[in-house]
C-alpha cells in the first residue's frame, strides 16, 4: 500500500478554560474542553475524506491543528510520512504552503480594505510563484505578478481577470468571494486543501454550484481534500470515504457510499435518518435522539453517545450523572414532582464518577433509597441493569454503576466502528 499523504494518529487537543466559569460548572477540579479526543484517519492522495458531525464536535479544532492555528495536545500528524505535528516557524511555513484552509466565512478570509487582486497578490510575494516543476521562484516585476493573478482568476471562473482585480470584498457576491479564497489557496499548490464547511454560509442557490467547482478544481490540479461539513447530504454529494463525529471522537468511518447505504453506529444512523427526503412519499421524521449534544467539558464516560443513543446497552457507560438526568427529566413533571419530594430538590445531588448520591440529613435514607430504585425501575431502559447497588452509609444514599465495557473500534463490513453492539 502506498504511503498516504496525511495521516492522523490518536490525536487529542484540550483547552483550558477560565476557572471561573469551571468552578461554577464542575464544583472544581481539573477543567479542559476535550475538544478532540483521540482521532485517527488517513488521507490517500488525490481522495476526499469528509468529517462529518454535529456543530461542536471538533471539526474546525482538527482543521486548525492541521495547519498549525491550534497546537494538538498529543497524538501524531504525518504529511508524507513527515512529523509536522508541532512545527517551529520555519516548518509552520512550510506546512502553509502544502496544506491550505478554506474557511466558512470567506468575509472573514479576506481583508476589507484590499483588493481581491492584491490579496491574491501579497500571497504570491510571500511565497514565490510555484513552477510546473512543483517549485517556486520570486517574481521579476510587479507586472509577473500581475500576470500571475490573472491566470489564477482566470482558473477560479473570475472573468474577465482585469475586472475583478481591483475589487474590494464587498463590491463582490458570497460566491465570488469564496472563488478568490480558492484562488488565492490555489496560488500555493498546496497538495491538501482543508474545506472547512465551504458553502455553509453561501446562499443556497449558488452552494450545488460551489461545490462542482471545488471538484472541478481538484480533478483540474490534483489536489486531496480534507473536506468538512455537518451537512452528511453535502457529505454524500463530494466525498470518497467519510469519518463521522461525535464529541471529539470518530465513530464510524469508511467509504462513503458503504456508509450511506448501510449506517451501522447508531449516531450515524441517527444523522442519516435526519436528513430531510424531498420525496414526501419517502418523508423520514428529522430528529435526532433524543437530548442535546452533552458538554465537552466533561464528556459522557463509557460511549459518549449512551445518554442519546437509542440502542444502548447497560455496559455503555452509565454513571452517576445519568441518574440525576432522570430525576431532573422526571421532576419536569410537577404531579411527581410533588409526589416524590422527599428525593429532591435536584440541587442536592451529587455526581462523581460511577456515584450518584445525596445526603438527605434528617430524612430517612432508606425510604429515599427505595424510591430510587422504583424510580430507576420504572424508567424501563439499559441503565436500570448497569446498577450495581442502591445503598445508604450513614445519612447518605448511593446509587452506584458497573464499570462500563471499554470501547474498541471494529472492522464491520467493510468500515470500523466504535459501538459495542459489535
Ligand atoms: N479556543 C478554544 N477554547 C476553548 N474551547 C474551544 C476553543 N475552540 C473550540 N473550543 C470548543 O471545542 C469544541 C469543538 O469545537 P469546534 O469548533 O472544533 O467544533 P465544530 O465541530 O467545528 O463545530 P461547528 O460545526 O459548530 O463549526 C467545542 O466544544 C468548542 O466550544
Ligand atoms: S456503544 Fe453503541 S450501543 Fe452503546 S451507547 Fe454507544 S452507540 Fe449506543
Ligand atoms: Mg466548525
């Protein structure tokens, strides 16, 4: 097998967060958002690997580690094999050159107060005009440099050259704009272009147009896309092999169309079934598990996704703060709310790890205890079987959870997958 152009390995990277904020979140202690956490994948040159996954799943996090805007915490990224996983300056530009950024935003990409053409420009000065032998040379004279825009306007579909050259962003359209970041990404023949939701912010007219363009460019020079998108229908539309996210992590990932046509996680099947069916004959609901996406500060143990996933099983991870959900869910209800009153208020428990507990000072503990247990029973789903014991030391009730299954990724027909339905 052929070496790939990039690989990524187990590759993590944490932010601190203002104490503050954590103290009030947490109670203290130790306070990161696990932004990613623990990825792998690879890129074949002249492939389209798309990250898929729902907003705050850490896909910009992996693009700006790739170039060098955020520093990885640990793990391993390999460019031809090559380290650049913590660049010093000199291998930071080095690393800009090959591998480039298309933002979401290209507004924000380019600055207001230059031309479009002199944006592509400045480039071009810093970095040299790259040669058909795959080097770069200083120009001789402004009016090379000129030509070079040209070429490369011309290229990006920005025609005539000279009309748009001397434009400011905003005299051109969304569309436009995102045709001179390509240009001027174009301008250093990079070998990986990182498409961070490229059309998102482009108006829904122009976006099927967008993205033929961005194949067109690729089949045109060769390029290898990292291509990111929370959109799986766009994802289906430009991408050979996909890796979906959750919450820092991969959790299914392999080609595209085994994937689509067979999701095997049960957040990928989720994602696919939330995709909106314009035959209305074919109409699938569009929601998601239910919740919302947990906190990365402090993410699920076991399967980040067991709180959400509607084929959890009781080795998935259940712990102290599932049971606290469920009273909270419960107590929404203000009929049991008022019925089971002696177990609250919800302020007044405690999660740490496997335990969920209360001190219930002068109530009796036992009757608590035993009202849990009703209560977990009754909730009828996999985290009443991962119980271990409902207990009471002292004035304190504990409610405490089995050490979940560890999660390993599997080969599954034909992609690998981290659910341990497999
Ligand atoms: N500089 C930072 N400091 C602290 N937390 C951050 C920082 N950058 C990102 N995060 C957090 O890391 C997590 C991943 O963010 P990221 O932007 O990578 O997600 P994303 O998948 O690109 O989401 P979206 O689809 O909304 O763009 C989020 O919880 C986010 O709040
Ligand atoms: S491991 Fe699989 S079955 Fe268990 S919660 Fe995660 S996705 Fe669901
Ligand atoms: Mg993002």
């Amino acid at each position: 097998m052929t070496e790939p152009l990039l690989e990524v390995r187990d590759l993590k990277v944490y932010f601190s967060v203002y104490r503050g904020f954590v103290q009030r979140l947490l109670g203290g202690g130790d306070a990161k958002v696990h932004a990613v956490d623990g990825v792998s994948f690879s890129i074949a040159q002249g492939e389209v690997f798309g990250l898929v996954g729902e907003s705050g799943c850490g896909k910009t996090t992996i693009a700006k580690t790739l170039v060098g805007l955020v520093r990885a915490s640990s793990g391993k990224i390999l460019f031809r094999g090559e380290d650049v996983t913590r660049p010093d300056r000199k291998g930071l530009f080095r690393v800009r050159e090959r591998i480039q950024l298309i933002y979401q935003d290209p507004q924000a990409a380019l600055s207001p107060a230059m031309t479009v053409g002199e944006a592509v420009a400045d480039v071009l000065r810093a970095h040299g005009l790259p040669t058909d032998k795959g080097d770069r040379v200083h120009a001789e004279s402004e009016a090379e440099i000129r030509a070079a825009v040209y070429g490369i306007f011309d290229d990006v579909g920005l025609r005539p050259p000279a009309f748009y050259y001397d434009k400011y962003p905003d005299e051109l359209s969304g569309g436009q704009k995102q045709r001179v970041v390509a240009g001027r990404v174009l301008g250093l023949r990079p070998q990986l272009i990182v498409a961070d939701e490229p059309v998102a912010m482009l108006d829904m007219s122009v976006r099927a147009r967008m993205l033929e363009f961005l194949m067109e460019l690729k089949a045109r020079h060769h390029l290898t896309y990292l291509f990111i998108t929370h959109d799986l229908a766009t994802a289906k539309f430009v991408c050979d092999r996909i890796g979906i996210m959750y919450l820092g992590r991969i959790v299914e990932v392999g080609p595209a169309r085994t994937i689509y046509a067979d999701p095997k996680h049960p957040y990928t099947r989720a994602l696919l079934q939330a995709i909106p069916i314009p035959d209305p004959s074919r109409r699938s609901a569009k929601v998601l598990p239910k919740g919302e996406v947990p906190n990365a500060v402090w993410p699920p143990g076991g399967c980040r996704f067991h709180p959400r996933c509607p084929s959890a099983l009781p080795t998935c991870g259940w712990e102290g703060r599932d049971v606290i959900a469920l009273l909270e869910e419960r107590w929404l209800s203000i009929e049991l709310a008022a019925r089971e009153g002696i177990a609250g208020p919800i302020e007044a428990w405690e999660a740490d790890g496997l335990i969920a507990r209360r001190d219930m000072g002068t109530t009796d503990p036992h009757a608590v205890a035993a009202l849990i247990r009703t209560i977990i029973d009754q909730s009828g789903g996999p985290m009443a079987q991962a119980v271990r014991d409902i207990r009471v030391e002292g004035t304190t009730v504990i409610v405490e959870f089995r050490a979940p299954e560890p999660l390993v990724p599997k080969e599954v027909e034909g992609r690998v997958v981290e659910c341990l339905l497999y």
